[in-house]
C-alpha cells in the first residue's frame, strides 16, 4: 500500500511528476482526447476547442491569482488585447499568423506592465480594483482608437495558415488548439518545479517573509504579471482565430468573472485543478441547454434570450456553492477520492 | 463660465451618487475588511423592489423612503446572515469572491424577473426644473445632494458620538482586541452590512428620481470603486468626499476633452492616484509584522 510521497532528495522535488506511472496515463488521455473528432460532431468539437483555449487563459490566470496570490479582475481585458493584437498584426501589418500568436502574448505581456507597475505597491483589493480599472480602459481605447481598432465594429481575423494551408474549418484548428494547450501545461509545470515558481509560492504565503528570505517582490511580482498576460494574450490571439470575427463585446467584465470562478472551482494554484474548473464551466452551459431542451419550448426560448443572464446567474450559484463547500476546488474531491481508493478498506 | 458651473454641478451631483456608493463600500470594509463587490447589485436589487412599491397608489414620496429603507436593512442583514458570516474565518480572497458571486446572481436574477427594458420610474417630487441664479437643477438631483451631505454629517456623528460607532472603530482596528473588550463582533459585522445597505438603497433611489430604471444601474457600483480608492477604502467620509471629486473629474473631462473619457477618467485618475499613495487621499496606512 502506497502512504505518501515522500521526497527524499532535490531531485524528486524538482521532478515533472512524482511518478513515472503519470507519464503514461497523461499521454492516455491525451490519446483519448486526440481520438474525439471520430466521434464528436461539429458542435462538440467546437466546444472542446473553446475549452481548449481558455484552458490557456485560465493557466495563466492560475498562476497570477492562484499561485502568486494576486487577484486580478482584469484578464478580460488581456484577452481583448490578445486577440486585437492578433486581428491588427495580421491584416495591417501582414504578419504571418502563427508568428502573430506568440507577438499578441508579448504585446499583452507588455500591456500588464501598464497594471504591474503601480500594482507593485498594492496588496488584495485595491489590486483587484485597480485591475478592474484596466479592463475598462481597455474596452474604452478599442472603441474609440477606431482607424487602428475600426471601433464598435469590429474586425474580421484570417485564418491561420500551416505550409500553406489555411485552418478554417472546425478538426484542424482542434488539434491546434490541443497542441497549444498542451504546450502550455509543459511550460506551466515546468516553471513550477523552479525557482521562479517556489519564489511564487513564497509571495503567495507570506510576501514580507518571502522578501526577508531574499526573494526580489518586485522582479517576481511583475513576472508572474507578464507570464499570465502572456498566456493570456496567446488564448485571446486563438479566440480570435477560432471565431475569425472579434468585438469589444466578446470580452466583457464577466469573462474576468468567469474565469475566476474556473479557478475557484478547479482549486487555486494547482495545473489540473485549472484544467477540471475550465471544462466543468464550460460544460454548464451545455448540460443547462440540453436540460432545457428537454424541458420543452418555452424554456428553450428562454434560454435564447436570456442566455446571458442565465450563464451568470449559473457561475454565481457555482462559485458560492464551491466557497462554501469545497474550498479546494475539485483538485480537492480527486484527492480525496484518490486517497480513499489508495487506502481503501481503511479509508474513513 | 456657465457651461463650466454647469458641467461643475451636474459633477457635483453624479458625485454623490459616486459618494453614497462608495460610503456603502467603506463602512461594510472598516468593520469587517472586505470589500463588498455587491454594493452595486444590491442598489439595483432595492431599486427595482421600491419601483414595484412606488405602483402603490397613495404612497406618496414620504410612505416610499419608510417602506424602501426597512426592506434595505432587512436586505443587508439577510445577506450578511446567509452568505457572509458562514465565511468568517476563510481566507480574505473566499470571502471577497463570495460577494462577487453574491454579485452576479443578483444581477441575473433582477433581469430575469424585470426584464431588460427601461422602466420609467414616477416623479413623485415633481418633474420641474428649480433655478438657482444661472443653475438649474431638478427636484431628484437636489435630492441627491442633500442626502448625501445629511448622511455624511450622520455619519461622522455617528463614528464620532455613538457607542456602536466607537465599537465598530474599534473592531476594524484589531477584531481580537474588541472582541476582548466585550464588543459582539458579529452583531458589529451585521450592522455593517445593514448600514452598506441603507446606502446602497439612498444611491439607488436618487438614481431612479434622474433617471429611468434599467439594468445598467448595477453599473454603478463598480463605477464608484474609483471614488472609493480615491478616498481611502477605509474612510467613511473619504469616500464621499472622492465620489465628489471623481464626479467633477469625470464631468469635466468628458466636457472639455472629448468623449469617451468621462466614462474612464475616474479609473485613469485612480490609477495615477494609486501609484502616489497606495492606501488612497484618507486611508489609513497598514503596517505590517512578520
């Protein structure tokens, strides 16, 4: 019977993973999930990408809010700043496509510096609001910035060419969006095993403390900023590719909301928990569409019209129901389920 | 000069519906340390309650304000009971999304039950316009004002003179030291909430007597966070006092450098604000031991 994982030297610490045996169950379900187009139609695909590509979103936000201990209401705003960057950089200035993904994850790393700066010498809440401010200014200078934004209207994205094929429809832009995703899980934990990542958790713990043991709040601080809008400006430039068409109003405040609920519910500052939150969030909505439907027309209707109003009515009941009950997020039901099984008939 | 008295008092008059916000933020953040984010959401919740009641033929103006303000403080200990003091003891991040969440339903289920349209809310103080030399306000924007200025001087009172005053000053101090002292924390907390209330319910009213209700009114709250850091996050009066300065702000740049700024030039102000002196104009500086 397996007990705990002991580490017992550096090496185990810094480990990828404690087991050789994750190995192979990650590139299992990896498998699984690269084989879903054989059954899923367009619609599942669709939704299986979106949660794809917030994932990314939501991994960077992770490591902002659930790791660094910084909340942030403003990852709406990277978003938009990412998947603008994406639209302008490919049609005015003729960037090739898959170069512009990784130039708006820089150009939002960049913009988190506007919000990094002055927030080095904030703590909590004054920092959530003053990212809340972000958000809004952002919104505010793509409407009004119209011969660079082309303001209210929005713009029109063009696909992402591979060897000179062009991904528009749903299957090529699902396994992109896999392969991003799973990228991103590499670097994330990669960055977790290291100095940069335990100097997060230090922060994260006790800041004064951290910086008494020698660690530069400053240099960390504005790092995990421009990390997280990094992979945040990278999801935006891929929304934008996946729904070729962006507007200010793809990206409201509640996105920043829904994003935090996904981390709430994954469990803060943990990779998988970032991941679970992300899919059970994005599944709401379709597991209350196909109830309503059952349920007949007249809430079929009014799930038409009030979709919006349901979906946040929806995140909010998920978020105060995960407060209140499992504060650990569904990173904690898996671990208490998997020490149940491990310990099984001794389990309490 | 009379587009700038004018551009100055309609300022002066959106700043204190900004001031008697973020006096809702204040009180319910220096007794218990939290920021309420539904703040907003519970104006636009007793706003549209108090449209349903101002139906009621009879009620007069007067029948309106003592039937709105008990439903606010029932409203404030409510939400204090069910969703806030179950969380005493979380970390500070829980209990502040807590009112985020708390936030989002309340807005959702108001639209699900209203409706999004535009409702035209009476004028039971009358719809004519009273001058004063080259001003003009209307009864609902004088209303505002002078709410909030009587609130306000209660308010200092009330820190000031009164013993449940003293020991909510006391508590945001240091919660175990009053606790020590014999104050009931939890009825401090709940006060607070019902207090937060009052001035959502005060915002929400002078809203709907300038303009028409609609969803939009939950706006507000996150629009008077400006004013509140501004004035300190802990600072009762700070905060009137920023609501009036960000209103000004707000009205003279949309005035005199282009639109599309009024609606940011509080947050770009505050940002500029926070990196000068991060606990705000008032707020009190916290020290921190390891």
């Amino acid at each position: 019977m397996r007990t705990q994982t002991y580490k017992t030297n550096y090496a185990e610490l810094v480990a990828l993973t404690p087991h050789a045996s994750n190995w192979a169950w990650a590139l299992m379900g990896l498998l699984i999930v690269a084989c879903a187009p054989l059954i899923l139609g367009s619609h599942g695909l669709n939704i299986l990408s979106v949660i794809f590509v917030m994932a990314i979103g939501i991994l960077g936000l992770n490591l902002l809010t659930g790791v660094t201990g910084l909340i942030s209401l403003g990852h709406a705003g990277f978003l938009l700043i990412g998947a603008y960057s994406q639209a302008i950089l490919t049609t005015d200035y003729h960037f090739p496509a898959w170069l512009a993904i990784f130039a708006s994850g820089l150009v939002a790393a960049l913009a988190s510096l506007v919000v990094g700066i002055p927030s080095l010498r904030l703590k909590g809440l004054y920092l959530a609001i003053t990212t809340l401010a972000f958000t809004f200014i952002v919104r505010h200078i793509v409407l009004f910035a119209e011969n660079i934004t082309r303001g209210s209207e929005g713009m029109a994205v063009e696909p992402l060419k591979i060897l000179g094929y062009a991904i528009k429809s749903d299957m090529p832009f699902f396994y992109v969006a896999l392969i991003m995703l799973v990228f991103f899980i590499l670097i994330t934990l990669n960055i977790m095993r290291s100095r940069i990542g335990r100097a997060w958790l230090a922060v994260r713990d006790h800041d004064i403390a951290a910086r008494a043991m020698g660690i530069n709040l400053m240099r960390y601080k504005l790092l995990a900023f421009m990390v997280s809008a990094f992979y945040t400006g990278v999801a935006g430039s891929l929304v934008a590719l996946q729904t070729r068409y962006i507007n200010v109003d793809t990206f409201s405040i509640l996105i920043s909301i829904e994003a935090l609920a996904m981390i709430i519910v994954g469990g803060m500052g943990r990779v998988h928990g970032a991941l679970l939150g992300t899919v059970l969030i994005l599944l709401l909505p379709e597991l209350l569409n196909f109830s309503f439907s059952i349920a007949g027309d007249r809430f079929t209707t009014l799930m038409a019209d009030r979709i919006y109003e349901i979906k946040g009515l929806m995140y909010g009941v998920v978020i105060l129901l995960f407060l209140r009950l499992e504060p650990e997020g569904l990173a904690g039901i898996w671990r208490k389920a998997k020490r149940f099984w491990v310990h099984w008939p001794l389990s309490q | 000069m009379n587009y700038f008295l004018n551009l100055l008092m309609s300022g002066l008059v959106i700043g204190s519906l900004y001031g008697l916000i973020s006096m809702g933020f204040a009180i319910v953040y220096r007794a218990t340390g939290m920021v309420n984010f539904a703040v907003g959401e519970t104006m636009m919740l007793i706003a549209y309650i108090s449209y349903n009641l101002a139906q009621f033929p009879g009620l007069g103006f007067a029948g309106l304000l003592l039937t709105t303000i008990p439903i606010s403080v029932l409203l404030g200990l409510l939400i204090e009971r069910i969703f806030i003091r179950p969380m005493l003891g979380e970390p500070m991040f829980s209990r502040v999304m807590v009112t985020i969440g708390l936030a989002v339903v309340i807005r959702s289920a108001v639209i699900l039950i209203w409706g999004v349209e535009p409702k035209a809310y009476p004028r039971p103080l009358g719809d004519e316009v009273i001058k004063f030399g080259e001003l003009a306000l209307y009864p609902g924007q004088i209303f505002s004002l002078v709410v909030m200025a009587l609130l306000c001087l209660m308010m200092w009172a009330f820190f000031r003179h009164s013993r449940v005053g003293i020991a909510m000053r006391a508590t945001s101090n240091n919660e175990t030291t009053a606790l020590l002292m014999g104050i009931n924390v939890k009825r401090i907390s709940a006060i607070s909430w019902a207090l937060s209330s009052v001035f959502a319910a005060f915002a929400g009213l002078s809203f709907c007597l300038m303009f028409s209700l609609e969803p939009e009114i939950s706006q507000m709250g996150l629009r008077g966070f400006p004013a509140s850091i501004l004035g300190g996050l802990d600072s009762v009066i700070g905060g009137a006092f920023g609501g009036l300065v960000i209103g000004v702000a707000e009205n003279m740049a949309g005035g005199y450098l282009g639109r599309g700024l009024k609606e940011i030039a509080g947050f770009v102000l505050i940002i500029v604000v926070l990196m000068v002196k991060p606990y705000g104009l008032f707020g009190q500086r916290e020290i921190e031991r390891v």
